[in-house]
C-alpha cells in the first residue's frame, strides 16, 4: 500500500481538506481552459475538412486520429499514473499536446495539409493526451474524499460542457473572419498557459508519487489482473462500449448533417445552444451533489438520451434538432456521473491509475468502431439508400423521406434504440448492482471517519 496519502494527511493535503480541495478546483479550472481549445480545433477541423472534400469519411478519420493512439496508449498511461507525479504528468500531457498542434500550424502555413498530414499531427496530439486522463481522475481521487466525488464529478462534466458550449458558437464565428489555422493557433496557446497553471500548483502543493511496483509490465499485468477480479466494473465497461459507439456515431456524423441542412455558422451555434443541457445538468449536479442511486441515474440518463437521438434522426428542421440535441446533452452528465461514481468507489486508489486506464480502453472502444465506420457507412451504404430512388427509398423512406441527410438520420434512429435497450439491460447484471451496492454501502459513516 503507498505511504502516499498517509504523508498528504500529515501536511494537511490529504483528500477532503481545503487545501486539498483548492488544489482540486485550480485543476478544474486548467483543464475547462484546455477543453475550450481543444473545442475550437475540434469543431474548426470537422468543418475545414468536410468543406474541402463533402465526404463524412474524412471527418471520421480525422476524428479517428484525433482518438485512437490515446484509447490505445491510455492502459499504459495509467500505470505511469500510478508510479509518477500525477500532476506533472499532466504538465507534460499539455506541453506534448501543444508540440503536435504547432506541428499542425506549421504544415498549414507550409501548404502541406493533406488528409494525411492532418491526421499524423492530431495523433501526435492525441498520444500525449493520453497521460491526462489516467492521471486526471487518480488526482481527483487523490484530492478529495468520497462524500465528495459526484459533485467532482459534476465539476469535471461542467468543464466538458465548455468544450460544446462555447467552442461550437465561438468557432463558427471565428471562421467568419478568420481561417482554421487561428483555431489551432489558440488550441496551442491554451496548452501553454494551462500547462503553466499546472506547474505553479504543483509546486505549491507537491504529492509524493506512488511506490513504484517490481516493474512497468508486472503492474500492467497486475491492473488487468486486478479489473478482471472486479466483474461488475469489467462488465459495466463492456456495457458502456455500445453506448460509446452510439455517441461516437453521433459526435463523428452530427456536424455533416448540419452542414448538409445549413451552413458553419448556423451548425456552430446549433451545437452550443444543445450544450446549455449540458451546462444546466452539469451545474445541477454539482450544486446538489447527489449520492445513493448512481445506477438508476445512468439507467435513467441513457433512455432519455436515447429518445432524444431517435427525435433528433427523424427530423429535418434546425429547430427541432437543436431540442433534441439540447435533451441529450442534457442526459450525458448523469450517465457520466453516475459511471464515474461508481466505477471510482470499486477501486482501492493506490491502482486507480493501471485500472482508470485500463477502463477507459474499454469503454472508449466503441467510440474507435463509431470513429472508423460511421463516415464509410454514412457515405457508401445509409445515405445512397435513403437518396430518391435509393434502395429503402420506399419503405423506410417512405416514413423519414429521402435526401442528403435521410441516411445519417436513420443510423441516429438505431443508435438512440441502443441506447434504449442498454438502459433496460444494464440495471439486470447482477454484478453490476452489487457495485452500487458496495458504494451505498461506502457513504454510511464509520466510527473511525468520525472520530479523524
């Protein structure tokens, strides 16, 4: 077991003390400025690219790029999270991050802005971020108690929201009057200054890292050994792979089908008017931090998501997809929350780094099936079927209508059943019940918590 939380304790840095929770809000705050650049690349490339080639592919694999090397890279981060300085590790997550976007920079300056190009410059970005997020939640462990997570965990969703909220409307204006590369240009900025707030707090407060395991490979081993004696966490993440992937189709195909119905502008504050769900819900859980039922308030979470993206591939009209795409967001920081909760209370801290990392492989898989098909299908098989005269032009045609966006709203419609039938079949697994049942258990008060 690591000395290191007995040492927190003896200089007043231990989970739940002011300072410690202070440390904690100053990190949030880091990483809400990071989210926002990360939005402006995000949503300005998606645009730039579809624009130069009209193909939903080419945004999948950009978005693919942008995802891959840290799904796969993330287990390996994890157990670096646990043997290192976790918040140093996020200073050099930043600094790297911001090395790939420069690299960027300079190839669009260059003229060399090939798909190619493109997409090597956000894997690069992409393999140094995989560091943060292993080391990102193994510090809020680390920082507070756990009467404290869901409304964490809230916060955490909060400075997601900017990243939809802001960064859509915000780059949709930019792109006005400027091009792409100043998007990236400010991306690049913000990992600098988040990186610089990053080492001012970790200099203020430095936490002993981890003792280090027999080696490198014996705790990787040790963090699949370790996820695979935890059925129920193993089981949920396997779960939360299919849900992954429906919104990893959603995310990936989204902007095209604004695009095809509107324009950048209009599909920019589109998105950031459906973020306001998420800002709300983020905020709501935060303020009332929320304990008890995390399993019916992910359950719940993933219907009503669901049933939002049926509504949102039924239709045509800016106005309805903006509700729906608002009702969604607004069901994401309850599923997050709710997931995060309870995974985080199955897991000694010590192993949280191997195993976050570990799980977040797991479940984002979906999200690297979504990133790679969803542009091929869109393109060669949904949207061709739904054209007039295409092959399910009149029969499921015949009830959604045919056009350019038909086909993507047809596989929004499958993806929003997924989610609905997950949200029946979750809460049946046994073993992921007892999940919540130990972390219930967890929240009662014991003689020693109250005598500290």
């Amino acid at each position: 077991m690591s000395a290191a939380p007995e040492q927190a304790r003896a200089t007043g840095h231990g989970p739940g003390t002011t300072k410690a929770l202070r440390a904690f809000l100053a990190i949030w705050l880091a990483q809400m400025i990071a989210r926002l650049g990360n939005g402006l690349t995000a949503f300005g490339m998606a645009i730039y690219v579809y624009q130069q080639s009209g193909r939903a592919l080419d945004v999948s694999l950009v978005t693919l790029a942008a995802f891959l090397p840290a799904v796969l890279l993330e287990p390996f981060a994890g157990v670096v999270a646990d043997r290192y300085d976790r918040r140093l590790l996020m200073i050099l997550s930043d600094t790297g991050g911001a090395l790939g976007l420069f690299a960027l920079l300079g190839a669009m300056h260059l003229g060399v802005d090939s798909l190619t190009v493109i997409c090597v410059c956000v894997g690069v970005n992409s393999a140094f971020a995989s560091v943060m997020d292993p080391a990102y939640r193994s510090t809020v462990t680390d920082l507070l108690s756990p009467d404290q997570y869901a409304r964490a965990g809230g916060l955490v969703q909060l400075a997601s929201a900017v990243q939809f909220l802001l960064a859509p409307a915000l780059a949709g204006a930019l792109l006005i009057v400027v091009d792409v590369s100043v998007l990236v240009l400010i991306d690049a900025l913000t990992s600098v200054v988040t990186a610089t707030a990053m080492a001012v707090i970790w200099r203020q407060i430095r936490a002993h890292p981890p003792e280090a395991g027999p080696g490198f490979w014996a705790d990787l081993r040790f963090g699949i050994a370790f996820l695979r004696q935890q059925h129920g966490v193993l089981v949920l993440m396997v779960l939360l792979s299919l849900v992954t992937f429906a919104l990893g189709v959603l995310q990936t195909l989204l902007t095209p089908l604004l695009l095809d119905l509107s324009d950048e502008h209009v599909a920019g504050y589109v998105r950031s008017l459906a973020a306001i769900g998420l800002l709300v819900s983020s905020v709501v859980i935060g303020a009332l931090n929320p304990r008890g039922r995390m399993l019916r308030m992910l359950c719940l979470g993933l219907a009503a998501g669901g049933a939002a993206v049926i509504v949102l591939g039924a239709t045509t009209s800016i106005i309805v997809i903006t509700i729906a795409a608002f009702s969604l967001f607004l069901t994401l920081p309850p599923m997050n929350t709710g997931i995060e909760v309870l995974a985080r209370s199955a897991i000694p801290n010590h192993v949280q780094g191997r195993v976050w990392g570990l799980m977040g492989t797991l479940s984002q898989l979906g999200y690297v099936a979504a990133y790679a098909l969803s542009g091929l299908l869109a393109d060669d098989l949904f949207t061709p079927s739904l054209r007039p005269g295409g092959a399910l032009a009149d029969s499921v045609g015949a009830v959604l209508g045919t056009g350019p966006t038909r086909g993507i709203g047809l596989m929004f419609i499958l993806m929003g059943l997924l989610m609905f039938v997950l949200a029946l079949v979750i809460p049946r697994v046994r073993s992921v019940r007892e999940i919540e049942h130990h972390y219930r258990s967890s929240l009662s008060p014991s003689p020693h918590l109250e005598g500290a």
